[in-house]
C-alpha cells in the first residue's frame, strides 16, 4: 500500500494520479483541501495531529500491508533571519518536520512486524544551497536529513528503507505562489534553465521502491543546481 502524504495538490496529487492509473493500491492524504477527482482514495489527516494519525493507522490496519511510505506534505515561509515571525516559523518545523515524522513513526511498528518498509522524505536544494529568506524551509527541510540516516540505522535489518529526495525547482506546486520576476531569476540560476517536471520525481521514488540497499541517503534531483 502507498500513503501518500500531502497529496491533495501539486506533486503529491501528482503521484496520487499516477500510481492509481497504474492500478498501484494507493491512499492520499489531505488536511485541508478534498479534491475534486478520485475522492474515494483520499482520508482526512492533519499531520500535526497525533490523534489523528493513531486513527488513521487504527482505521486501516487491514489493508496496511507492504507499506511505501511518501512524505510529500509540506509548506513554506519567507522572511529574513533577523525579521522571521517565531510563529510562522514553528508551524514550518511542524509540518515539515514534526509532521513528517510522526507519520513515520506511527507507521514503523508495522512495517517493522511485516519486515518490509520504503520511506521517501521530501527534503530540499535550499539547505545546499543557502537561499536567502529560506531558514526556517531550509532548518526544517535539512533536519529531515538527519532523522533518515538515524532512522535508517534503526530499521535497516528489517527490510525497511528510508531515503530523501532533494529537489530543485518544479513546474508544478508551491512554485506557483512565487511571483514571475523572482521565477524567472530562479531558472536563470539553474544549469538546465528550466523547472523540473515531476516525472523524475516518480522516476526516483519507484528507482527506491525497487531498491532494498540504498537507505539513509538522498538523491539530488535539480537540473544541476548543486
Ligand atoms: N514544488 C517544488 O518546486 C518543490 C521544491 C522543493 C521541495 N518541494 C517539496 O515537495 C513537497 C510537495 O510540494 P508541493 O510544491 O507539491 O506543495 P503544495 O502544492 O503546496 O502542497 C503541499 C501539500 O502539503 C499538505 N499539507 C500541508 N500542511 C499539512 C498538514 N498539517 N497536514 C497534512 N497535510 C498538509 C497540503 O495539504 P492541504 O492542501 O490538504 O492542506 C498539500 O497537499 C513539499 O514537501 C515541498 O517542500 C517542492
């Protein structure tokens, strides 16, 4: 079974599509937007509540099986360091890596009991790259990092693998909210000269799936940014 978190729009949503036209048993994951197309693969959960996740897991113990686990849910402030709103900042870390892991840590104890697990997190080129007004995206994104290699370690004689994707710029999800100016700066800067497309995404993350000794490590996947 494939979870999919975040997967209500942009890259997400995106996986969602394609794993299910692949006839691929697939759950999405919204918190706060239901969309329109292939509602009845969607269930409600708030990654920020734990209750919420213990239910969810409770819910669907039946059909948990052989879990790949994708950690697409995630959001995003920008502020200069010296100027950053403490609030806007925590609720970065919560989503971003709070969320993230309790997710993961709700769904270890059965793959853990299975012997089989993939994790994909969704981590980031900003941390590599130091971008301006990116700290709290950048802190959350790149702690990411750190919670894979340890949980890797932890579950690596159990058939289960954890992983981070880094990505660059996409055509496709929270790119849209940045203004054109500012995009067309970002795509001057990377070596390719334009945004990804998500299929490389879903090409690293089935490359993943299908491997069972890579684990606690990342893959860059940004046009040559870094
Ligand atoms: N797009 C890019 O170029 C790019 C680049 C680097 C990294 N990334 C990473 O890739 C992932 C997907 O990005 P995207 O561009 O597709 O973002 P997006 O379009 O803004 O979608 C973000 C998703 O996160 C979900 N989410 C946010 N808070 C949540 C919460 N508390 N509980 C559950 N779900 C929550 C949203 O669900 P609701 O709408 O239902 O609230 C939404 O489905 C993110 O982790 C992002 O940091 C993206």
């Amino acid at each position: 079974m494939i979870i999919i978190s975040g997967a209500s729009k942009g890259i997400g949503k995106y996986l969602l599509d394609k794993f299910n036209n692949e006839g691929q048993k697939v759950i999405g994951l919204f918190n706060s937007t239901l969309p329109k197309t292939n509602t009845e693969l969607f269930q409600h959960v708030n990654i920020l509540e734990e209750d919420q996740i213990i239910k969810f897991v409770k819910d669907n113990l039946i059909q948990l099986k052989d879990i790949i686990l994708i950690n697409c849910a995630g959001t995003n402030y920008n502020s200069m360091s010296h100027k950053f709103d403490y609030n806007e900042w925590k609720k970065v870390f919560d989503v971003n890596t709070h969320g993230t892991f309790l997710l993961i840590k709700h769904l270890l104890p059965i793959m853990r009991d299975q012997k089989y697990g993939r994790i994909i997190n969704f981590a980031s080129v900003v941390p590599q790259i130091g971008t301006m007004g990116t700290a709290a995206y950048a802190g959350s994104k790149s702690a990411l990092w750190g919670i894979t290699k340890v949980i890797a370690k932890e579950n690596a004689s159990k058939g289960i693998t954890i992983n981070s994707l880094n990505l660059g710029y996409f055509n496709i999800g929270m790119i849209s909210e940045v203004p054109e100016n500012v995009l067309n700066s970002i795509i001057e800067m990377i070596p390719k000269k334009e945004l990804g497309d998500p299929i490389n995404i879903l090409n690293a993350i089935n490359f993943l799936i299908n491997s069972d000794y890579i684990t606690g490590t990342a893959i860059d996947i940004n046009g040559g940014l870094f």
